[in-house]
C-alpha cells in the first residue's frame, strides 16, 4: 500500500511539472509568433517604400512628373 502512495505522489508531481512545461513552451511560442509577425510587418512596409521608389525612379514618371510641374506653374 505503501508503494501505491509513492508512486501516485510521484506521478502527480511528475503531471505537474510537465503542465508547467507545456504551458512556459505555449507562452515562447506565442512571444516568437508576435515577434514574426512584426517582423513580417516590417518587411511588407519596406516592401511598399521600396515598390513606391522605384516607381519614381522610371524615366517616364519623372518626366511627366516633371512636365506636369512645369505646367501647373503657369
């Protein structure tokens, strides 16, 4: 009878320690998820500004850009 006490003891501790591992793993891989998101943000904004320059960057807009300029001055 003895034996049967130590070994529910045991497991129980055992059944604990592992839930509290589950749950610190569960919290790290929501803090990393967070993490790649923002970094997934990050490079879609850069992602943007860099479509944008290149954009500017074509003969053609800077030319009519730069007509268009011209014309509104007058």
């Amino acid at each position: 009878m003895m034996d049967l006490n130590v070994v529910l003891v045991l497991l129980t501790i055992i059944v604990a320690i592992l839930s509290l591992v589950i749950v610190a793993l569960l919290a790290i891989l929501i803090v990393v998820l967070m993490k790649v998101r923002k970094a997934a943000a990050n490079v879609d904004k850069l992602a943007n500004n860099l479509a944008s320059a290149t954009t500017w960057l074509v003969p053609g807009k800077i030319f009519s850009e730069a007509s268009r300029a011209f014309k509104n001055r007058r």
